[in-house]
C-alpha cells in the first residue's frame, strides 16, 4: 500500500500542475485544452476518492464498528426514555449530540440553563 501512497502522491503533483496548464490554456483562450485538462482533473480527482474511501474502508476494525454500533443504540434509547419525561432535554440532546468518529460529540448550547430536581 505504499506503493498506492506513492501513486497518489504522484496524482496530486499531477493536479497542481494541471492548475498551471490551464491557467495557460486560459490565457490563450484555447477551450480544447481546456475540456481536455478539465476531464483528467475529474479523472484524477475520482481516483484520489476512491483511494481515500478504501483506505478509510480498511481503517474500521470490526470490534471498533460494533461497539460503536452498541453505544449509538444505547443513547437513541436513553434520550428515547427522556423524551417521555422531559421533551425539550431530548429534543436538545438530538440537536446537540452528533456522531463524530467514536461515537459522538456533546456541543453545548449555551443559551439555555437546565434545572435538576
């Protein structure tokens, strides 16, 4: 997988220079090389995707995946059973809670003040 390290390395050398191509192209109002850099930029951009996608693919570990799996079922249930004692906690919880990598992220809203019996 280097080696795909390396290709992508090569690809992205690739787009900087076709940045500079058409600026030239550009200049000379040449619309024909224009389309032509347009289309392997779109190529080399899609290639570069679908890299990072596999790597990120490969990336998840299965354990990881599970347990992530199992604690996002645990809080959609948690704010679940506090919905059907406080709605406007829940409602803030499901705006304020998102699923960042592993498993979430709390922004506070700090406009609101929250009492506890």
């Amino acid at each position: 997988n280097k080696s795909k390290e390396r290709s992508d390395i090569e690809l992205r050398k690739r787009l900087l220079e076709l940045v500079t191509e058409r600026e030239a192209a550009e200049q000379n109002n040449d619309i024909a090389q224009i389309t032509l850099i347009d289309e392997e930029t779109a190529q080399i951009e899609r290639k570069l995707k679908r890299h990072t996608v596999a790597r990120k693919r490969k990336q998840r570990d299965p354990m990881n995946e599970k347990a992530r799996k199992g604690i996002s079922a645990t809080i959609y249930r948690a704010i679940a059973e506090i919905e059907n004692q406080n709605a406007a906690l829940a409602e803030h919880l499901k705006a304020h809670l998102t699923p960042v990598r592993f498993p979430y992220r709390y922004t506070a809203d700090t406009s609101k003040t929250w009492e506890t019996e």
